[in-house]
C-alpha cells in the first residue's frame, strides 16, 4: 500500500473542485467507459487510409523510385513522394533540417521516402511493397566522435556536429584534494505511450485548407510546420487535438501530420493514419543515448570545488531538439549541489541513427545519471554517506548555476533529502514475506514468475538520487500561453489550446476557474487552434504557463465583474474579494452569491501569460538562460540476486519540492508514473540498434514495467509555494524520472558491495543482467 | 480480399452481430474496431504484450489481437461497452474516475475489464495477486500505484455491501 504524506495546509477547508482538491477528471467517465475518442478513433465518411515508405538503410543515396505498380493497384488513389511537397521540403522543431521525405539520400533506418492513400490498411500495405526504390549503399556514420572528429564526411548539408557548448566558471585551474572521475552511459530509451501515432486530415471543399485532428503535444508549432509544407496560410490549417494517448515528449517533433494532410488535399477527401508498434519506433524521436565523463574536485570534507565533465548527446540522423537538450544536460552537470568552478564540454551530434530528441527528462536525465553517480563516488572517497555527502554541498535559493545564473526559486534540496530519508523504510524482509502457507511468494523475488531466482542467495541495498530540473522553456525562447474566460449567467467556459496528454490540465483549469471566480459550473471548450498558442506540453510547463494564463483571465473577467457589481451596489470594486462562491465586501459584510451578482452580465477575456524572458548562453556558457527550477530526491530499496543478475526494486521513497500541490491526486500520479519511467531506464528499457536499425522495435522486445516491476511508492510533497509562479506550484511531470534512475542503480551497487566488499561500477543503464552477474 | 471473405456471427455484449465483410484470419481487435465500430477497444502493442485489447471470450480474459475473430464464433464476448451499464459507470468504473487510477486513458478500457475479471475470481485479491493477475496490462502513465489503490478499494466496496446484504 502507498503512503502518501503531503501538508494538508488549508486546503481542508476548500470548496470541492477548487485549487488544493483532487476533484475528478472531467474526462474520467468517458475514458473509463472506452467512448473517449483517441486520434487512432477518428475517421470521416468517405475516409482513405494512408501509409508510409521507410528507408531499410541508415545512408544510402535514392538512384531512383519507380511507383508506377503501386499506382496500378485496385484501391489505391495516390502516392506521393518528396516531388509533390508544395511548400516547404524541409521541417523541424529548432531548424527545419528533416525532409518531408527523402529524396537525394536517406540518413535512418526508417526515414519517409513516399506515402500511399488506399481503400484499406492492407492494400496500403500492397501498395508500399510494390513500390520500387533502387539505391547506391553508403557508409553510415553511426559513432558519435566520428561526427565530432570530422573522420567521416558531413551526412547533412549542415554538419554532422548539431551544436557545440562549453561552459567556463570560476577557477577552471583549480584542483581539490578528492578527486572522482567516471564515465557514464546512458542507452536509447522510448517514449513508448500507449496511444498509437494517428491522425486525421479532412480537407477544406475548395482545397484550400485543411483541419487536421491529431494526437499532439503543441497545436501552434505543428501548424506552423504543416503550413510551410503545404504552401499554405496559416489560417487555413486548423488543428484540433485528438484524443492523446500519452505523449512524455515524443508528439513534440512532426510524425505523420504533413503526409496526413498532403493527401488529403491532393485527393480532396478525408485520410487517416495509424502506425503500428513498429513504425512507431521509427516515427518519433527518443532520448539521446549519451556517453557523459565527469570529474569530481572535492575538499576532504566532501565539499565539491570544481567539476569537469565532457558530454557527447546521439542526436541521429536529424537535429530535432537536440542543441536544447544538450544546454539542458550541460547547464545541469553540477546537480542540485553549489560548485563555484567548472568547465563542461557538451556535443550533440548527427549520426545516421535514428533521430532523438524530447523525452521527459530531456538531458537531465542523462547528466543526473552521471553526477548522481559521482556523489556516490565522491562520498566512498571522504568517508561519508550517500545522505551526508549530498546535504553537505545542498544548493540553496540564491546560489548560482556553473552558468552564473541564481537560483531565485525556492530550492528546498535539503528539505528534500531529509524528508525522503524520514521516510520508512519497507518493512517487508530481504526477498518478501512468506505467503499464508509459510512458502516462498515468487513474485517478491527478483525475477519473479520465472521462479529462478533463489531465495536465500538475495541481497538488498539502498541507494539515492537527488536532482534538479528546469522548467519552462529557455535560452530567450519567447515562451508563452494563452487562455479565455468567458463568464455568463454564473458559468464559465475556458477555451485553450494547451494539449491534454493524460497530465490533467483540463482537471486543474477548472479548479483555477473555480478558485478565482467561485463558481462551480466550468465548461472546457475544444482545444484547437482556434485560440492562441499554449506553447507545448513539455518542459513540465502547462500548470505553471497555461495555469497561469487561465488564472490571468479568470482574474481578468473577475476585476470587471466586481466593477460591475460594485456600481449596481454601490460598493468600492477594490473591497470586492470572493468568498467560496459568493462576492464578500469585507468591511461591509455584504456578500451575494456569484451566480446571483451575474445575473445577465457577460465578460469574455482572452490573456497571454509570459514568464520571465531569459537568454542565450554565451561562448563560455553564461548567462541566465533558464526560467524557474525544481527539486527531487529518491531512495530506491532494491533486492538483487547476484548470481543472475536479477534485480527486484522493492521500494522507491521520494520527497518532490511541487510549489503548491493544485490536485495532490494529480500530483501523486506525475510521481509514480515518472518513477515507472526511471525504473524501465534504470534495470529494463532501451533500444537496441544493430547498424543503424532498430532491432526491438515492439512491445515484446522492448520491455516496459509492469504491475510487476513497479515498487511501492512512498511520496512526502514539499509544499513551499514559489512566488515566482502563478499560483505558486512548480511543475511536477519531470523531476520524478530524474534522479530515481540513479538512486534505483546506486542500490543495485549498495547490494553488490555487500555481497564481495568491492562491487561492481555500473556506469552505464540500464543495468542488464550481466553488468550485475559477470 | 474479398474472394477470402466470411460471413459469420459474433456474440457480442449480448447481441448477435454479423460480420460480413472480414477476412479469413483477420483478428478479433480489428473486427470489433475496424468492422463492428467497438471502438472502446484498444490497439497498442498487436502481440499480446500490453493487454489494452483485453476482452473477455466466454470465461476467459484474452487479448483480442491475438485471436482470429472467426474462432470466437459461439463464444460470448464481452467489451468495455458491454461492461458499461446505460448512462452510469460500474463500480470498477467509478473507482478508477475517483481515485486517480486514469491518465491517458488509452489503457483504461483494457484494464477495467481485466479488473472486473479479477475480482469476479478473486473477491479480496492480495497486492500480489492484483499485480500478478494484472501484469498483462501495461500502463505508461500512471505506474500502478493509483490503480492498485482502486482495485483495493472496490473490493472493500463489494465486501461492504454484501456484509450489509447479510
């Protein structure tokens, strides 16, 4: 059972469905009931199928393609290739670097080189085969130093190295008496939401627009991208976001919705795409697998004094976001520790990979590996333990980055770390507690149903992790969101374009609503493009950018509602405040309920929230390039058996700093779902590539945690509400899959030193049975 | 296609429906999706791994990607809309909206038909029993901490009410 322990505070007191309650999610019932419409649910009379031709070689030029069978066959209406892109061949997130589909060369396993519009999936799949695409093999570039050495030729007009940065802070000369080095390797990892790629594009009658419903993380930067592909005007591209069936950053980048819409406005009816499992893998990008060398300075009593550290980010074959999560990593090679003196060497670079880019965590998950790592490191070095040595260099609010930028935020570290050591420890002994009937329970033990493990050869260990993540969007991005409230007759209706991706927002805009306006009536009007960008759902950003905006236009339509209702009752609008869901003059004691005071009144207020801007890191990596930041600590119990290298993580304790909790059942769930995604990182998940191909691209190979995998969790919230955001919460969604990577493989060390003294480095996740057991 | 084509009829939430336009070995998931517009039934992994397909066929709680539709004939199947009572929820249903068990969603109909499966079985299920029966439903989300919780709770629930039926 789940101990959930957070600061009750006032929110004992508050009104169901307002901020600090964890009312239901207004699409709860329809999900629970399967009438919820996913993207993959969505088709159109007169609807065409559509599929994609992918690339079997990582580089190879195209010497031609014939598609003169394909067009033959009984049911096909259309394929396509890069000759009937009108706009734009090119598109991308941060450089419009990637082809629409590839005509010259391709550069992944995978790569789009043309699209068909059939009657049906399985002549799609006919129709594919029967194109005929001749091409003159390449040599792949597939090491990244290779890319960074300039030994193997440019793969793309823009280079092979996608962006390079250095960071020089302090005394770069300076040495410390304890010295740690390791290097660390971080493998691919997916994304792996559930919800199948899929889309449908129905085109305007005169075929001059189009409205795309989609499976998205941001509306605005997808029909910004689409437009330019189609030689179109913006206003006539409309999305609508489909059903989202997770996202976790890989329906940031374009997938299918430029061939979607081609299609559709070439044949003039409805088509949809749905990619299976395997495509899937190749449709979106995924976290860079990263080698990452640090160096650790300390004094001997464990103060850190400098660290070095050099990164290499895969980014494959196209740059994606790439360059930004390489700021990402090396911004946050110090951790959550102050270091006054650094110098930082990070490379994100093109391979004829598969292309990588957003994924939760987004290059903190790669640079926490390292430094968490380190910590342990440096720790065995001066003597001291996992806790003490992290509480001894704890950042505080006012230090500053190796950037140079402060930490304004609440940064409660400390807090954290020692609310996640208050926390018990699993009462359960090594290997489970016998069953009923005095037996051994398989299901406790590593391994599990494969009943090989030995209950007596278990060992256990305990390790930690501790991290900091950045929020929002950085380096002088114009990062916006915006929102409408209407207000009549005492409902109110929100309109966004902020992409609900199974995180909640649509449960925490009403709640803003309620809160600011005292009403309970809150309706949530389509999200689409037919409002404002939100910005993406990514950077752990929505609760803080688009619960901002929505709490700016609730405020909004409430300042001019209590100008009215303070002329119609003559009463200083300024000693107007709402009270539950009444307006309250407070010197007076007049109150009236909201829905009475507007009666007959109408406000519609449309607002964009802007945080603070910041800037670009200079050449020598300063500058205060990140918006706001949150912390996390983890304790993982792990039980091992050394000889199979089996792992069972037992327990996984945490104490999140989350600013103010808006729905702590929210809260809870963006806990133990990035713990999940820590745990698949740290003992399970990776994509294995084998000369430039995927080699488990499905479900039964690429391994995802289980009922089984997942420990209990045990989440303590720090709730200390940061001024610097709307309504005081941070965002939640990151820092839990940060640092329980390393805090579950510290353990896994922590075991294997108990078994022999000396244990093993595992410096590279996952862990896989044989790092444990050879 | 069509010269492979077979009528036939499937038991489906207690109705008798006609399939007349499948293929010889088109699975079970597509014919209830793609042919018969049950559309609570989800597709993510087609090789059984990730259990959001899960139906029930006669006593059995089976992943419908991995059956051929025309071996179900004679078989009662029951979807999420067969377990959906007329504009409510079940219990399992309402439990999940309330304590936090649904995200995404995309996994939600898959695991509540293996929830009602389970607890039909096993009435208190122990937490090793609800991870082992419900390992086959893979949830990227929410890391089972919620759902478990609403597991637990509706069988505390159902124990309630039928002490209080006594």
């Amino acid at each position: 059972m789940t101990v959930i322990d957070h600061d009750a505070g006032p929110r004992t007191s508050a009104r169901h469905g307002t901020v600090g309650t964890s009312p239901p999610r207004p699409d709860g019932d329809a999900k629970a009931q399967g009438s919820f419409a996913f993207s993959s649910d969505l088709s159109a009379d007169g609807c065409l199928w559509g599929a994609t031709l992918r690339s079997p070689y990582p580089s190879a030029r195209i010497v031609s393609i014939d598609l003169s069978v394909a067009f033959k066959i009984a049911g096909v209406e259309s394929v396509i290739t890069a000759d009937d892109v009108p706009g734009e061949a090119y598109y991308g997130l941060i450089s419009r670097d990637q082809p629409v589909f590839a005509s010259d060369v391709v550069r992944y396993v995978g790569e789009p080189i043309a699209a068909v519009a059939a009657d049906h999936p399985e002549t799609c799949r006919r129709a594919l085969a029967a194109i005929v695409v001749e091409y003159e093999e390449l040599e792949p570039l597939l090491d990244p130093e290779q890319a960074i050495d300039g030994s193997h030729h440019d793969i793309h007009p823009d280079g092979n190295v996608i962006r390079h940065q250095r960071i020089a802070c302090g005394d770069i000369e300076r040495t410390g008496s304890v010295v740690v080095e390791g290097t660390y390797e971080i493998g691919m990892q997916d994304q792996a939401f559930l919800g199948l790629e899929a889309a449908l594009a129905i085109p305007d009658p005169d075929g001059k627009g189009v409205e795309l419903h989609v499976a998205t993380q941001w509306l605005h930067e997808d029909r910004g991208q689409l437009a330019a592909c189609l030689a179109l005007p913006e206003e006539s591209v409309r999305l609508v976001l489909g059903g989202v069936g997770g996202a976790f950053g890989a329906r940031e980048d374009i997938s299918l919705q430029v061939h979607t819409c081609l299609l559709a406005l070439r044949l003039g009816r409805p088509v949809r795409f749905a990619y299976s499992r395997t495509e899937s893998f190749l449709g979106h990008v995924h976290r860079h697998p990263a080698t990452i060398w640090m160096r650790h300075h300390a004094d001997a009593d464990g103060q850190i004094v400098k660290i070095e550290s050099r990164m290499v980010f895969d980014g494959g074959a196209y740059a994606s976001t790439s360059a930004a999560v390489l700021i990402n990593a090396v911004t946050h090679a110090q951790g959550p520790y102050r270091c006054a003196n650094a110098v930082v060497d990070g490379y994100a670079v093109r391979t004829n990979s598969v292309p990588c880019g957003a994924m939760r965590g987004f290059g903190v998950v790669q640079a926490c590996f390292a430094h968490e790592s380190q910590m342990d490191k440096l720790a065995d070095a001066c003597g001291l333990n996992a806790v003490e040595i992290r509480l001894r260099n704890a950042m505080r609010t006012g230090d500053r980055l190796i950037t140079g930028q402060p930490v304004l935020n609440v940064a409660p570290v400390e807090r954290c770390i020692r609310d996640t050591a208050a926390l018990p420890l699993p009462t359960e002994p090594i290997g489970g507690n016998l069953t009923a009937n005095g037996g051994v329970d398989p299901m406790k033990l590593p391994g599990g149903a494969g009943r090989t493990a030995d209950r007596g050869d278990i060992v256990r260990g305990i390790g930690w992790g501790v991290a900091i993540k950045n929020l929002m969007y950085s380096e002088g991005f114009d990062d916006y969101a915006t929102a409408r409230c209407q207000l009549a007759d005492g409902v109110a209706t929100l309109k966004f374009a902020t992409a609900e991706v199974g995180q909640g927002f649509v449960t925490i805009a009403a709640q803003i609503a309620r809160t600011i306006l005292g009403i309970d009536d809150v309706r949530l009007d389509q999200i689409d493009t037919q409002i404002g960008s939100a910005g993406s759902t990514s950077a752990s950003r929505q609760t803080w950018m688009s619960g901002g905006a929505v709490d700016l236009a609730c405020r909004t339509v409430r300042e001019a509602m209590f100008v009215d209702v303070g002329r119609a009752h003559d009463i200083d609008p300024l000693r107007l405040v709402i009270d539950g869901t009444d307006i309250v003059d407070e010197s007076s004691g007049w109150r009236m309920s909201v829905a009475e005071a507007n009666a007959g009144l109408a406000y519609d207020e449309t607002v964009e929230y802007r945080h603070p801007p910041t800037v670009e890191l200079d050449e020598s990596g300063q500058g205060d390039c990140h918006t706001a930041f949150a912390f996390v600590a983890h304790r993982a119990v792990v039980d091992i058996d050394p000889e199979l290298g089996l792992v069972k993580v037992v327990q996984v304790a945490t104490a999140q700093d989350v600013g103010r909790a808006l729905n702590p059942l929210s809260v809870i769930g963006q806990i133990e779902g990035g713990i999940a995604q820590g745990l698949g990182l740290a003992v399970m998940e990776e994509i294995i590539q084998v000369d430039g191909a995927i080699r488990n691209g499905n479900f039964t190979d690429y391994l995802l945690p289980t009922f089984l995998d997942m420990p209990e969790v045990i989440a303590t919230l720090i709730e200390e509400p940061d001024p610097r955001a709307p309504l005081g919460a941070k965002g939640v969604g990151e820092p839990p899959c940060v640092s329980s990577t390393p805090a579950i493989v510290a353990a896994i060390r922590d075991a294997l030193r108990s078994v022999d003294g000396v244990g093993k480095p595992l410096a590279r996740v996952p862990v896989r049975p044989a790092d444990i057991c050879l | 296609m069509n010269s492979d084509s077979e009528v036939f009829s499937l038991h489906i939430n207690g109705v008798v429906r006609e399939v007349t336009d499948s293929w010889l070995g088109e699975s079970l998931l597509d014919v209830l999706r793609d042919r018969l517009g049950l559309l609570g039934v989800k597709g993510a992994c087609e090789q059984g791994e990730c259990g959001s397909c899960s139906v029930m066929v006669g006593d059995s709680l089976l992943c419908s990607c991995l059956v051929m539709a025309a071996s179900a004939v004679g078989e009662p199947i029951v979807t999420i809309e067969g377990l959906t009572p007329e504009e409510t929820l079940s219990d399992v249903q309402a439990v999940f909206v309330e304590a936090g068990a649904i995200q995404c969603g995309f996994c939600t109909p898959g695991l509540i038909t293996a929830v009602h499966d389970l607890l039909d079985r096993i009435a208190i299920p122990t937490d090793s029993e609800i991870r082992e029966e419900l390992a086959g439903n893979v949830c990227r989300c929410t890391g089972y901490g919620r759902i478990i919780d609403a597991v637990q709770q509706v069988a505390v629930r159902r124990a309630d009410s039928s002490d209080g039926a006594l």
